[in-house]
C-alpha cells in the first residue's frame, strides 16, 4: 500500500519530512500509513520487546493485533466482547483488560485465567490503562453513553486483587509516568486536559493533582498518551487528527498530523523505541475517511522508554 506523506530518505527507505512551522516555532513530523484500516476502533499500542512486535486492541471488537515489523502483517486474537488494553506479564504471556475486569493469556494470546469482574453494570465498560515503573498495572472505565462521573481508576497489583483509586472519571484514557516514578500523567477525556499527579512508588498513592496541558475543544479531545525519554508527553487527539508533544514544563512543540481526524493512542516501538506508533478508529464516523482505523508510525527524533511487564 502507498505510505501517507513519505519521502524518499538517503537509504531509499521511507523517511519522514520534519518541517519548522515559522508561524508558532512547533515542529511538524509526518507519519507514514502502515496498515490497511483493520481496525473499527484502534487503542492500546505497546511494544513487547521479548517478540519484537507491536501490539493494540481493536477494542469493541474484543480483539488484540499483533504487527511485526518489516513484512507489516497483521495478526488477530479474539479474546473477548472487549478488549481494552494489553500489556507483557512479567511472569510470561499477557495481562488484557476486557468489559469488565482482567484476563490472563499464555505468550501466544490465548486465555488461560479470568479474574473476578470489578462490576455488574452492564452499561460500563474499561477503556484504558497502563503499567507504574513497579509493574502495577492501572486501568479505567467509562459508560457506555459517556455519562459524567460513571467511570473509575483502579489499579490491579501482582498479587491479582483490584483496588479503586479514583472516583467520578467520565472516559478514563492514557496513563503513563515520568522516568523517576514519581509523576503519573492522566487524561480523563472531557475535562480537556492532560492531569499530572504526585506519585509514591512505594504506597501507589495519586496525590496533587494538577493540570499539565489544556487542549483547546477546537483542536480535539485528549486520548491515549505516552511519555519519551526526555519526559516529553506525546497525546493523541480524538476529533482533533494530530498527535501533540509536549515539553516537561507543559510546552506544546511538536505536532504529527494525519488523514483522519479520531487518533485514539501511541506508543513508541521498535528495536531502539524511535518509531512512534498511533492508532486510530473510524467509531461512528458519518463521513468516509479512507484510512480511519489504520495503524501509523512517525519517527519523531526522540526515543521512547522500555515497557513495564504487568508485575502478576
């Protein structure tokens, strides 16, 4: 398939074309089409760099897909009704939330326990989530018709027990924090902000919430995010067709536009974590956007940080 906005690098490769905006001095990076759109709604993406793939969930499919680099196929797993999220277990295989709690799966995705459901409410369901530098693993809910103050956070720990540690969220989304441990960064969608929290390492306690970054509802709502090894905070933008970076004191500058406008998540990937990988998902969409749900990589000059294995 024909990549989107690729050049010719000096290997003969596909590059991407970084460009300075003279208007508002923010970098412009373009990303590059490298899938079909396989996805109705894309989320999650995680590298495992014990099998040196990418993986994201198309989520209200209950499906987890895994792409490996180079021949760019794509594999599915039908796991559940949802499949929210997936992250590497430490102890092997993989942690998967799905509509209403947690499943283990073996290294090749296929199920092996189901953890107790953390609700009944069939009008609820996760929706995204992330592991702390000690490997516990934080996940979020929302309703379904995204009524205010549904949704929840909590936080399931290598011993396999749940706890609820935030309340009164609407759409629960990205989650990721700083390199030392001891910032968590969190986007509950409709307040129109990236929040940032004091966090102990050792208690797991989110203190001091503030905002980090405001998004004007114009350019988009905030969506999945993910951190780089400069404590840059890249957000995808749902509505809004861009991934956005932002410095560490909360400065907008880089800006990664693509051809639909519901970028859901990304996450960097690769053997050096230099490619950054951004889902997308044609839900609901009432106009045709051609490559709506398709999988997309930039390479944006700054390398990612390793995934933390699920501690259980």
């Amino acid at each position: 398939m024909r990549p989107h906005r690729a050049m010719l690098d000096g290997r003969g490769g596909l590059a991407y074309r970084r460009t300075l905006e003279e208007r508002d001095m923010v970098d412009a990076v373009d990303a590059i089409q490298v899938t079909d759109p396989c996805c109705g709604h894309g989320e999650g993406p995680v590298w495992d760099p014990r099998t040196g793939r990418l993986l994201w969930v198309d989520m209200l499919s209950g499906d987890v897909l895994g792409l490996t680099p180079g021949p760019d196929q794509v594999v599915r797993h039908h796991l559940d009704t949802v499949a929210a999220v997936v992250r590497p277990r430490a102890a092997g295989g993989y942690l998967v939330a799905v509509e209403r709690g947690f499943l283990l799966t073996d290294p090749e995705l296929r199920p092996t326990s189901r953890l107790p459901e953390l609700w009944s409410d069939p009008g609820r369901r996760m929706n995204e989530g992330g592991c702390d530098p000690a490997g516990r693993f934080f996940c979020g809910s929302m309703a379904y018709d995204m009524r205010p103050g549904a949704g929840e956070l909590y936080r399931l720990d290598g011993d396999l027990v749940s706890r609820r540690v935030l309340d009164d969220v609407t759409i629960s989304n990205g989650i990721a924090w700083s390199s030392d441990g001891r910032s968590a960064y969190y986007v509950d969608t409709p307040t129109q902000r990236v929040d940032v929290f004091d966090y102990d390492p050792d208690s797991a306690a989110l203190t001091g919430r503030r905002p980090f970054a405001r998004i004007d509802p114009a350019d988009g709502a905030p969506d999945g995010l993910t951190l780089d090894a400069e404590g840059g905070v890249w957000v995808a933008l749902w509505g809004g067709g861009e991934v956005r970076r932002y410095t560490p004191t909360g400065r907008l500058d880089v800006r990664i536009p693509l051809p639909v406008r519901q970028v859901t998540a990304c996450a960097f990937g690769g053997a050096d974590l230099r490619d950054l990988y951004i889902t997308t998902s044609r839900l609901g969409l009432s106009e045709p956007e051609p490559a709506a749900g398709a999988l997309f990589r930039a390479t944006p000059g700054v390398s990612g940080v390793p995934v933390t294995p699920f501690a259980g």
